[in-house]
C-alpha cells in the first residue's frame, strides 16, 4: 500500500512540472514527447530483465532472482499488438489531451478529474456482462458524475464555462486510462505489467516522436535551456517510470482492488500542492466535487 500511495503522490505531482514548464514557454507537445521518450527506454530496460508473467497461483517471491530476472519469452503477436494499442491510445492520445487540458485549467482540477476513471471502467464490465450493477455501485457511479458536474465549477456558470472545454479534453484523458486499465486486464497475466507497459510506452513513444516531427519544429528543442530539462526530466523519470513501477509492483503485492484504494490519495494530495506551490484554490463546489469523485472510488473498489 506503501508503493501505491506513493506511486499516486509523484503521479499527482505531474501537473506542477507541466505548468512550470508551461511558463517558460515549453508547448505541451513538445513537453509530452520529451517524458515519453526519456522514460521509455527505463521502462524497456526493466521489462527485459523481467521474466513472463507467472502462472495464476504460482509463487513468484519463492522463485529464486536469476529465473525472477530471466530474460521474458517470446509472447503472442496478438498480446504486443494489444499491449501496443492501449499504450497508444492511454499515452499518445490521452497524454496529449490531457496536458492540452493543464494549459486551460488548473492542475487541481485535472487530476480530480481524471480519477473518474474507475466509474467508466465499471460501466463497461457492466455493459459486457449486460447487467445492471448493483444499487450501491450505481449510486457510486452517479455520485462520481455530479462529483465531475461541481468539479468543473457546478452552478458556478462562469466557472463551468471557463473550465468546460479544458475539463471534456481531461474526460478524453480519463476514458483513454479506463481503455488502458481494461485491455491490461486481458494481457498482462499473460505479458507481465512491466513487459506490458514497456510495449505500451515504446509504442507511444515512437508515435509522439513522429508527431513532433510532422507538427512541430525542432527549433523548439533547440530553444530549451537546462533548467528546461531538468523539468522534463523529472515528468520523465519522478513523475512516471518511477510511480509507473510503484504502481505495478504494489498491484502486484496488494491487488487491484486494494491499490485503487490507495490510490485515493492522488486528488487531495494534487490540491494540496497546487494550494503550495501554484497558488490554486478551489472552490466550495469544487471541494465538494472532489469529495464525491474520491468517496466513489473508495465504494467502486471496496465492492468486487
């Protein structure tokens, strides 16, 4: 649980480095292809020397680290390209909508909701199985959506304006996450999570170098001063190869149910540090907001 709070306090600390770098005239595309590619290969380098997904049951702890550390076999075709496609769509397309999104709204605002991801993963299982959920789970996924309404400013309607277009591209970023969470679900018993997010990374990657190629100009690069990178190189290795392999290995330990639990922590610890160090400050119907995307998240993962 350890791993997992702490994996949710240094992904909640992305939007700080994104809009200092904001304010010194670094684009959001640059800024998202610059942490893909730093932290890609980091993610490559564990993933090789991880071995295959264990079998359902099996003891991994009690394997000895040669056969833990061994190099993976090879997997289906069908896995990678799965691995892949969630990568892309979670990385590339929601990575750049959501920091598009931290350059029109505040980081506060972001994270809270982003974290509305659990809700759409839940409505999806629900209309696979085609069944209704449960009443608590329905009141759950309802609370998260009027927690989604205040979140955006709510009966402020000069807030709600202000925020409505930032607030539908993080929406964008949060069902992108709930794609990459239920295609994980299927291949990384079979893959392993860090193979898993090695593929997914590499494929984005590749994909937002290509796009910076064709959209952008590599004078921006070349504007970039060393305090620059060192930003980008904090979003890059502090701020998601490290809490992406916390987040794994305490999924690993405590499952997926308990590190959502935990994960919980990401919102308030997000306002917090925009309160300290941006200056953010949301309102009473933002407060509330919060309060109800979170106390949702608690009930989606307390209830199988």
């Amino acid at each position: 649980m350890l791993c997992v709070a702490l994996s949710a306090m240094l992904f909640a600390s992305k939007g700080l480095f994104g809009k200092a770098l904001y304010a010194r005239g670094v684009g959001f595309e640059l800024l998202v292809a610059v942490r893909a590619c730093l932290a890609m290969p980091l993610f490559v380098w564990i993933a090789l020397r991880r071995g295959p997904a264990p079998a359902v049951g099996g003891d991994e702890e009690a394997k000895p680290l040669a056969v833990r550390l061994a190099p993976a076999a090879r997997p289906r075709a069908r896995a990678v390209l799965a691995a892949a496609l969630a990568g892309i769509t979670c990385y590339y397309v929601g990575a750049l909508v959501d920091f598009w999104a931290l350059t029109m709204i505040d980081a506060s605002i972001e994270r809270v909701l982003l974290f509305s991801y659990p809700a759409m993963v839940v409505l999806w299982h629900s209309v696979a199985a085609r069944r209704m959920p449960e009443a608590p789970i329905l009141l759950a996924m309802f609370a998260t959506y009027i927690g989604i309404f205040f979140a955006m400013g709510g009966v402020d309607l000069h807030e709600l304006r202000a925020n409505l277009f930032g607030a539908a591209l993080v929406l964008v970023a949060a069902l992108t996450t709930a794609i990459y969470f239920l295609i994980g679900e299927r291949y990384t018993h079979e893959l392993g999570s860090t193979r898993f997010a090695a593929i997914g990374m590499s494929s984005s990657a590749i994909l937002l170098a290509l796009h910076f190629v064709v959209f952008r100009s590599f004078d921006e690069i070349a504007a970039l001063q060393s305090y620059d990178w060192v930003l980008l190189g904090i979003l890059g290795i502090a701020c998601m190869f490290i809490p992406g392999l916390l987040q794994a290995e305490g999924m690993r330990r405590v499952g997926a149910q308990r590190a959502a639990i935990g994960s919980t922590i990401g919102p308030p610890t997000t306002i917090l540090l925009a309160a300290m160090f941006l200056n953010e400050r949301l309102t009473g119907w933002q407060m509330l907001g919060t309060a109800l995307i979170v106390a949702s998240v608690l009930v989606l993962s307390l209830r199988k």
